[in-house]
C-alpha cells in the first residue's frame, strides 16, 4: 500500500511465491506475489466463466454481510456475469456483491467446487490442500465488500481489480470472542464496509488491546488470512476472485511448527 499507514496499523507481509515456505506464519496474514498468474483461472474471461460455471446459481449479497443471507438475491451467474458486463460499459452500478460458497462435502456443490478447485494450485510445501473444506467464488462492482469476520484459514486469489484490506485480532481470547457480537450488533442488516472504513476505522486504530494489519491487494495477489481473524474488505474497483477455505489453519503441520 502507498500511502502511509497510522502508527499502530503494520502492513501486510509480502513473499515471492519461492519464500512463503521459509518466512511465512500461519499466525499473520501475508501476501504471495508470484504464483496466480499462472493458474488457469487468473485467464478466466467472463465468457470463460459463463461457459464453464454460468449454470451455478449463485448468492448476490444486498449488503456487506455474505454468509447472512436475509438480506440477498439468488441469480445464475452467467445473468450476473451480463450485469457486470453491462454496468462496465454503460456506467450504472449492477445491484449486489455475487459472493457463493460451494462446500466439497455437500452432493449439491461438490463437483463444481472441485472443478473450480482444480483451476487454482496453492503451494503444495506450505499448505495442506486436502484440508480445504469449501471454495467460493465472488464478483462484484467497486464499493462492495465484507464487514469483519472470522472463519478458518483461507487463501484469497484476486484475479481482477484492486481490494483493500484490514485484519486485526486480541491477544486477549475473551475479548477477541466478544469482538464478533459487538460487530454484529451494531452493523447489521443493509450495512456496508464503505461504511465501516468510513465510520468505525479510525476508532479501532486507537484500540490498544488489538493488533492490526492494512493493505491493498492487486489482481494477481493471494492474501492467506488466518485462522479465526477478523478481516474486512473494500473493493477498489470491480473485481473478480476466488477463495480457498480450509479445515483448520490450513498449514501444513510441519510448516506452521
């Protein structure tokens, strides 16, 4: 990221795919330069998408909370696929953020999550492929995005656009518990993560109890977010992305000891 981060704010590491294995913590969030360039899903077209998994009908968030679905649209995603396109060329904002989880051990999803699993390749010495539980894909115009969460370690692949990110954690396990209900509670249903980089960042920057980590991913950029952190996410711009889920941290044993 450019600009100048606040003073308690540390950047988001940044490793060439060749030193992940060496220098990387399954503990703090980093970035992989390198590696997404050559799966074959950074070479996914939107034709290319419609094609191979246009028939998946997918979830469109209305709001910056994905996996609470009140607040959401259903549509296939090649429809959604001709929005996008659409909106990029005439200028108009198409409505909702597609953001789908496919489970590999749900019958209903598995075979188009493993066919989309196999179109990425995650470095084999750092992580444990076969712990990725759930693939999910998301597209989306600029704007849009996720308020904080947590959920287990996951390898997120931007393969179009620009996303800004902020993950923080306490060290502290009762507070860091408590974190999820306050955030809930006052961000609920119709809210958004412009809003809350708006409204709400400046206020966690002056928490001293939490450690904190900004950056702004590029297309071609994996972030791994570990396990159990909160994380949030702005998109820049439209963007198109894919995201592994793992069981667990996600690391191999080996690695993370």
């Amino acid at each position: 990221m450019n600009a100048k981060l606040p003073t308690r704010v540390s950047p988001v590491a940044v490793f060439d795919v060749g030193r992940v294995s060496s220098s990387a913590s399954h503990l703090e969030p980093f970035i992989i330069r390198g590696l997404v360039e050559h799966w074959p899903a950074y070479h996914w077209t939107n034709e290319l998408i419609r094609h191979k998994y246009g028939q998946i009908r997918c979830n469109i968030t209305l709001d910056s909370r994905p996996i609470y679905l009140q607040f959401s649209d259903t549509k296939r995603l090649d429809d959604y696929m001709d929005r996008l396109d659409a909106s990029d060329a005439d200028g108009f904002q198409v409505d909702g953020y597609l953001f789908h989880t496919l489970k590999l051990d749900s019958e209903a999803t598995a075979a188009n999550g493993r066919a989309i699993l196999s179109d990425i390749c995650l470095p084999s010495d750092v992580f444990d492929n076969d712990s990725v539980k759930l693939v999910r894909v998301y597209a989306g115009p600029s704007s849009t995005g996720t308020l904080p969460h947590i959920h287990d370690g996951a390898c997120n692949a931007l393969l179009r656009g620009r996303k800004r990110w902020v993950l923080f954690s306490s060290p502290d396990p009762a507070q860091h518990a408590k974190l999820e209900k306050e955030i809930y509670a006052k961000w609920g249903e119709g809210t958004h993560s412009r809003d809350w980089f708006e409204q709400e960042y400046l206020q966690l920057q002056n928490d001293n109890r939490l450690n904190i980590w900004e950056c702004v991913q590029e297309a071609g950029e994996l972030i791994y977010v570990p396990q159990n952190m909160y994380h949030v996410a702005l998109n820049l711009t439209p963007v198109v992305g894919v995201v592994a889920e793992f069981q667990g941290s996600g690391f191999k044993p080996a690695i993370a000891n």
